[in-house]
C-alpha cells in the first residue's frame, strides 16, 4: 500500500530535519501528544463564537502541520484559519469534523514513523 503523502510526507519530514531520526521522532511525538489539546482550544472557540480565537487556534494547528509534513491537517486548518478570520463560525464548526478526520488519516502513518527502527 502507497503511504498517502497528502496525510503525512515522510521524506519530506525526514528532509527537513535533515535525517536527524531521533529528534524527529521526539517532534513527531510532541506533535501528536499536543495535537488533541490544540483542537479541543480550536474547538471551544467555535463553541463560545470567538472568531479571533478560532482564527489563532487554527493558525498555531496549521504551523505545527507544517513543520511535521501533515499536509492534510495543515490545509483543514488553513481553512479554518480564514473561516475564522472571515467570522463564518457556522463554516468552521463544520470544517472541524474535516479537520479531525485528516487528523485521523495522518495519525497512524506517524505513529508507524515514530516506533520505526532507525537501525
């Protein structure tokens, strides 16, 4: 089965950190240790109508994306990210589902990463 590159770019990850494994491995961990936490905050905001705060929560989620190669949760939450900033809550409560699916598609595919042995 071809790893699905939009959930997770593992070369493109690996690239970035210049083949460092072990402190890959240790940013992917925090990345998916926090990832809930960082959702549940996106979550509230949309829950409470804080545009704002629905606009920075969505940009932290999306930088730390970025920076781990999850390209499908970095776009759900560049979406939410000007949902928020455009005030469309209605929007963004929907697109959260979206965001935790990709969550849900790249999560297992960076597990499998961080258990890798780099031997």
């Amino acid at each position: 089965m071809k790893p699905d590159l939009d959930a997770f770019d593992q070369e493109e990850f690996d690239e970035y950190i210049m083949g460092n494994e072990e402190l890959a491995r240790h940013i992917l961990r925090r990345f998916l240790d926090d990832l809930p936490v960082q959702i549940a905050r996106l979550a509230q905001a949309v829950s409470d109508g804080d545009a704002q705060q629905v606009r920075l929560a969505a940009h932290a989620i999306k930088g730390a994306a970025a920076s781990v190669s999850g390209r499908q949760i970095r776009d759900a939450s560049w979406k939410l990210e000007q949902q928020g900033r455009d005030g469309n809550l209605t929007a963004a409560a929907a697109s959260l589902t979206e965001l935790w699916a990709s969550v849900e598609r790249a999560r297992p595919l960076m597990e499998s990463f961080c258990r890798e042995d780099p031997s």
